[in-house]
C-alpha cells in the first residue's frame, strides 16, 4: 500500500521515528510569535466563551487518557483552569454531572473508539459542551464535538500508540497556552513556551539517535518477569504511559504508581526481581525523587533512570539522558524513551509487535 513500514522492521518503530515530523506538522501554522500565543482554528469559542470556562475535564482511553493526564497538567500550569483527566470507559456509568462551565475535552486517535464516543454524547445529551482532539479527520468523535484540534500525526497503523500520543501532547501544549495568553500567562512566558515548543522536534531526534544503547537494555531488562515505573507529578502520567506500552507490546507486566505512594503499599514488591524504571527530571522534585531511589536501593531493587542527569552510581544502575526543555514540556521527551524500552524489549522478547494479543487499533464496540 502507500504506507509501508518504510525499511523498518515494524509500524510501531517507524511511527517512533516519524515523531518529530508528527510534532512539526500537528504545530505547523499555529503558534504566533507577535503575541507569543497559539491560534485553533477549530475551536469554535471565543475569547469571551473561552474566560468563562472554570473547570477543563479531558476524557480517553489507554493512551489517549494519559495523553490527557500530560494534558490536564499543562492546562493547570498554563492556564490555571482546574483541569482533570478521567478515562472515557468509566464516564458515563457514573451518571456523571455536567456543567455548562467546564470544557469537556475527548481524546482519540481514531476517532471511532466507542467508550469514547459514548462519553461525548453522553456530555451533549446532557447540554455541555465537547472539544476533539484527534487524529482521524471526519471520524465519528470528530463528528460529534462542537469543534477540537485535528492532530496532523499522519495514520498510525502499529497497535500501540506512539506518534498520535506525542502529538496529542503537543496540541494540549497548544490549546493550554491559548487558554493560557486568554487568561494570566504572561507575554514572556507564552514566548517561553513557543520557544520550547519549536525545539521538541531536534530534541526527539536527539533522543532517537540513542536508540541501540536503549535497545540494549531493553534486552537486559525483559529477562524480569515484571517492572515497577514510577514517576512524581508531572512524571506520572509518563510512568503511567510507560508501563501501558511496556504491557502492550512485550507482555512484561508492568505497574506504575506514583513515586510518593511507593512507601504507602508497593515498596512491598522491591526486590532484585523487581526492577524499577524511575521517571527523575530535573526539577524542584529531584531531591524527593533522588530520596525515593535511595529506599529501593536499600531493597536491593535495581534501578533505571529517565531524566536529564546520571544520578549517582549508589542510586541506579542505569541511566537515560534526555535533552531538557521547558518543566512543562518536559513529559513529552520523557516519554519518548520509554517507547523505545518497550519496542525493544518486545523484539528481544520475539513478540507480535505491531498486532499484541487480545488488543485491536481501535476498540468500536462497548
Ligand atoms: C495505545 O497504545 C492503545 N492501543 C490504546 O490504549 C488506545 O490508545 C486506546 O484504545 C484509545 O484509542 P483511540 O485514541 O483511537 O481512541
């Protein structure tokens, strides 16, 4: 066909490689650098609409919903609108109240996922109002919200989402620094964003370009049964994202919590069996992070880092670099390498790379 995996040996890392593409055109035509903003053509609300909005609720499924966890976060930060991610799955058996000043947004790759879809009927049965951000152009989700954010990632075949979350990310950046120059943030900081923004593409690349060193403990580390991600705040949803892709495509289990909760429950678990990818940037929460990896060295448990500095040999066993942006962006680079973990850990472990068992591309039944 048109799309062929392109010398790749499978979609899935050809759709990993083609992320700083998927990231330039899912920002192409929308940031302005005259009032440090991004403009949504789409979006159907007005400045005036737009400052009455109190509440942002985001709702997907798997990836699309951490997606929306990244999302939530940089509407929160930007914006300072209360936002919040729920997966789409649960909504609407809650029976879920709605308020004409909260913004609804659905997430969705396809467009066709129908847990997703029911939850935005079920926001407009009850006269709230939904915003898409998605991928497919014309699909079912796009169809039925008022208006959104098309993605521009390009088709993505592989089963396990990779390029359509990053670009998901990217718009939530766009759509929360819109909100964002709306409201409080200022001119610097919205040029600070824009900046940021423009620089992710190169610095995916530099991250791609570490690909075999990953690929080699990828190798290493599927020898486990399972792996424990962990990740504090605005690692979290990384973690979260990690470990779904982990499971996805290698049959590794994989449990993510929250770093801070690890004393409260899972610290059970450590032990030289159990490795633990750890989410550390480099922000005000390193030394908490730094303090967590400590009490699973004091169980033995090996360690692998994702951050931006090799931390102390005592502290981890491993470490994965990532070039730094902005603390908002950040998540988004901090993904990127924990797709590689789990494409090579599936390779090594021969697995069915870009059909898993059980999982279809888009699940359009209830
Ligand atoms: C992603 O790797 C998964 N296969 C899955 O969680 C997916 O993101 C989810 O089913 C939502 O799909 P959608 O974005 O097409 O709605």
């Amino acid at each position: 066909g048109s799309y062929d995996t392109g010398g790749h040996e499978h979609y899935l890392v050809k759709e990993i490689h083609e992320q700083p593409a998927a990231v330039e055109r899912t920002l192409r035509g929308r940031l302005d650098d005259r009032f440090h903003t991004a403009h949504l053509g789409g979006l159907n609300l007005d400045a005036r609409e737009l400052r009455e909005i109190r509440r942002v609720k985001i709702l997907g499924c798997g990836s699309a919903y951490y997606a929306g966890e990244m999302g939530a976060q940089l509407v929160e930060e930007l914006a300072r609108i209360p936002a919040h991610a729920e997966p789409a799955s649960e909504f609407r058996y809650r029976n879920p109240v709605i308020e004409a000043d909260t913004l609804y947004i659905a997430v969705s790759q396809s467009g066709e996922t129908y847990d997703t879809l029911a939850a935005v009927q079920e926001v407009k049965r009850k006269g709230g109002r939904v915003l898409g951000v998605v991928n497919t152009v014309g699909s079912a989700i796009a169809r039925a919200c008022d208006g959104g954010v098309y993605l521009h990632a390009g088709p993505e075949i592989s089963v396990a989402s990779t390029k359509a979350f990053t670009s998901t990310v990217v718009a939530f950046a766009l759509l929360a620094l819109h909100f964002g120059r709306i409201h409080d943030l200022s001119p610097a900081e919205g040029r600070r964003i824009c900046a940021g923004l423009k620089a992710l593409p190169d610095q995916i690349r530099e991250i791609l370009a570490q690909e075999q060193r990953i690929a080699e403990l990828a190798a290493e580390y599927a020898k486990h049964d399972g792996m424990m991600f962990i990740g504090r705040v605005r690692g979290w949803p990384v973690a979260r994202e990690g470990a779904q892709k982990l499971k996805e495509v290698s049959y590794v289990h994989a449990e993510a919590y929250p770093a801070s909760e690890l004393k409260h429950g899972p610290l059970a678990l450590i032990s030289p069996e159990l490795p633990t990818v750890a989410v550390v940037p480099d922000d005000e929460l390193l030394d908490k992070n730094l303090t967590t990896l400590g009490e699973i060295r004091a169980r033995s448990g090996r360690v692998l880092t994702v951050g931006h500095r090799v931390p102390d040999a005592r502290l981890a066993d491993h470490a994965i670099t990532v070039p730094k942006n902005e603390p908002e962006l950040d998540p988004l680079l901090l993904s990127i390498p924990l797709q590689l973990l789990a494409y090579h850990a599936a390779v090594a472990l021969e697995r069915d790379v870009d059909k898993p068992r059980n999982l279809a591309k888009s699940v359009t039944v209830e």
